[in-house]
C-alpha cells in the first residue's frame, strides 16, 4: 500500500488562525450584523482607539486599505504635483502607487543589503529641492533604520511616512513603529499579521491636527454630515472589518511571538547551510517576522522551489520585479543594473511559510527540506 503523502504547506493559513478564535469571531460578525451597523459604529472607534494604544501613539484613523491610507496621509500632510517622494525600489507597488495618486512623483532609491530595507546613503543622496517626504518600509517584519531617516529629513524639511503594512507591533530602538516619523500607514489585507477578513487600513500619527485632516478626507471632506470643507475621498473601514480586527487585536502580541520563534527554529535549522544567506537577524523584540525570507543563488531558486512544491510546501518570492523596472514605471527611464542590490534580492529572494499556527514540526520539516534541495542544486 502506497504511503499517504504528506499535507500542503501554505505560505499562510487563514483557516488554520480562524479556527483558534471562531467563537469570538463569530459573535462579533454577529453582532454587527445583528444591529445593521456596516458604516461607523461602536466597533470602529474601538478599534481606532485600541489600535492607537497597541501603536502606542496618539490617534489611528480606519481607512479602506493601506493603499489608501499611504495616500490619504500624503494628501494630508500636503504633498502633490511638482514635488517629489523618495521610495525603496524594494517593495509592493502600493506604496509608490498612493504616490503617484496624490499627485507626486516616486523617486526609487536602492536598499540595504542585509535588512532590505531603504538605504540611508541612498535616500541622502536622492534628496533634492522638490523632495516633499520619504517613505521608509518596514519590511517583512522589521523596522527600515529609522534614526538617520528622520535626522536627515528633519534637517531638509522632508516630512517621513512610514510604511507599516507588514509590521504591526515591530519595534525599533524600543519604540513601535508607527510612532518614529510624521505619520505611519498600516495594511490590513487578510494575510497580514493582523489581518482583516477583506480590505483594511489605518493611518497612524501622534498628531492631532494631521489625524483631523485623514478623517475629514476619508469621509468625503466633511466634519459632519452634508457639511464638506473640501472635496475629499471615500475610505472608510467597514463596520464588520473593524469588529475582526478588534477581536484579533489582543491575540496579536502573542502571534508575534510565535513567528518570532519560528523564525528563530527556521535559522536554527538553516544557519549551517552553506548555500543559503539569511538576512542580518534584528535586535531581540524588533522584527514580528510577516515574512521569513532566505537568499539562495539565482540559478538555483526555480530549482528549489520546484522541489519544495513537490514535497508540498508552498514559497514565495516578495518580489521578482523592483519596481524601478516594472512596466509601469517605464516612462520614468530608470536601467537595469541603476539598484544592484534590489535587483540581486530580486533574483535570490526566497519566502516560507510563516503564520503562528505552523507547528514546530512543521517548521522542522520545511528547513529540511530546504537544505536537501538548496544541497542539491
């Protein structure tokens, strides 16, 4: 009798984290349903309240997703045509996109080799008259290197968005990302560590008059209704996402930690293999690891991830195109070879699967069969 093979990996299960809190799920959604309160709602400021404190910064705004709430932050804090904006050319296109939406122009910068994350010489260097602000991303899970970020900006009058969308409850120094520029934008796609079941976002500041800003133009620009102080946009988080999102918001910190030791059992198993590169690992309690990416030689990337499919693991690769050459960006004049780093994680990059009901074993298994076929290619 053939051996029964061994089950799918998913890079993320969502069914498996619903399972673990479908009770509470299950009241919530009911409960806004029960009541028909789908816009606004007593859910939705309790979010915004508790999610602030989470932050540990002052005020969280909910928009409709963090596309949105990249670009409402921007349109509040002013920026538009004729002025610039400084992006990691290593990110998802959402963060340049909201650029472009506000009126502004993405300049993309290279990035760090170890982190990822934006360089600082690069983002000194890409400074210029017309530079209205930069948006550093925390990626994967950890802080981009805040300190010289907002120095250099403070002296040149450059206003700092961060993008959180992959860090909630990342810190940096000891501090929460969302509080270490002007303004922080947080994602609530599903697959996030604090993930909605459908759209979501957030736009996080410790000031009161920016936040006042990002509410009136959620809300079609207006302080009450059918009173419009100016012309805004429609962006409000649903009722029912922000019933999820409050109900997982105290299991957060917990799920952190979990994939903080899953990735410590990940580069346990994997440190010695000498045909991977793990990334720089971060200080204890700054990195809530919503990815866990290794680098392996281009050549053998297809190689390995045909092999790992075949066991039944799932990967992915975040991401294959910097955005500097996606077709979109391809009035902009920007070469290959202009960002040798982005272009190398690119071609190296490789994700596992990483969620905090992956168990031990799991993670175990998935190492092995790593290096077996990092071994053999």
């Amino acid at each position: 009798m053939a051996a029964q093979s061994q089950a799918v990996v998913p890079l993320v299960d969502l069914v498996a984290q619903y399972r673990t809190i479908q009770p509470e799920i299950d009241q919530a959604v009911a409960g806004v349903i029960g009541r028909a309160a789908f816009v606004g709602g007593a859910e939705n400021a309790e979010f915004e309240t508790k999610f602030a404190a989470f932050c540990e910064a002052r005020h969280a705004v909910g928009v409709g997703n963090g596309t949105d709430a990249l670009f409402l932050a921007l349109k509040a804090l002013g920026i538009g045509a004729g002025q610039e904006v400084i992006v990691p050319a290593n990110t998802f296109i959402a963060t340049s996109e909201a650029v472009t939406a506000a009126g502004a122009k993405p300049v993309f910068v290279d990035v760090d080799e170890g982190t990822a994350t934006i360089s600082v010489a690069a983002f000194q260097a890409a400074i210029t008259p017309r530079t209205a602000a930069v948006i550093p991303v925390h990626l994967y899970g950890r802080s981009a290197d805040m300190a010289p970020i907002v120095a250099a900006a403070k002296a040149h009058g450059i206003a700092v968005v961060e993008d959180a969308a992959q860090a909630h409850g990342a810190r940096y120094q000891g501090k929460r990302v969302g509080t270490l520029g002007d303004v922080a934008c947080f994602s609530f796609y599903p697959g996030k560590n604090l993930g909605a079941y459908g759209d979501g976002g957030a736009v996080v500041t410790n000031d009161e008059a920016l936040a006042k800003r990002v509410r009136m133009l959620r809300d079609h620009g207006r302080k009450s209704k059918y009173l419009h102080e100016t012309e805004g946009h429609n962006s409000r988080l649903d009722n029912l996402q922000a019933a999820v999102l409050l109900t997982k918001l105290p299991h957060l910190q917990g799920w952190n930690e979990k994939r903080v030791a899953l990735a410590d059992l990940y580069r346990k198993l994997l440190e010695k293999e000498s045909t991977l590169h793990l990334m720089a690992p971060a200080k204890a309690g700054e990195h809530v690891y919503h990815l866990f990416v290794v680098r392996t030689r281009p050549e053998h990337r297809e190689a390995i991830q045909k092999s790992l499919s075949e066991a039944g693991i799932s990967t992915g690769i975040h991401y294959p195109v910097p955005l500097h050459l996606q077709p979109a960006y391809s009035q902009a004049g920007y070469k290959k070879g202009v960002f040798p780093v982005t272009e190398r994680l690119a071609n190296e990059v490789l994700s596992l699967p990483m969620y905090a009901e992956l168990p031990d074993a799991t993670a175990e298994r998935i190492a092995h069969a790593l290096a077996s076929s990092a071994a053999r290619s």
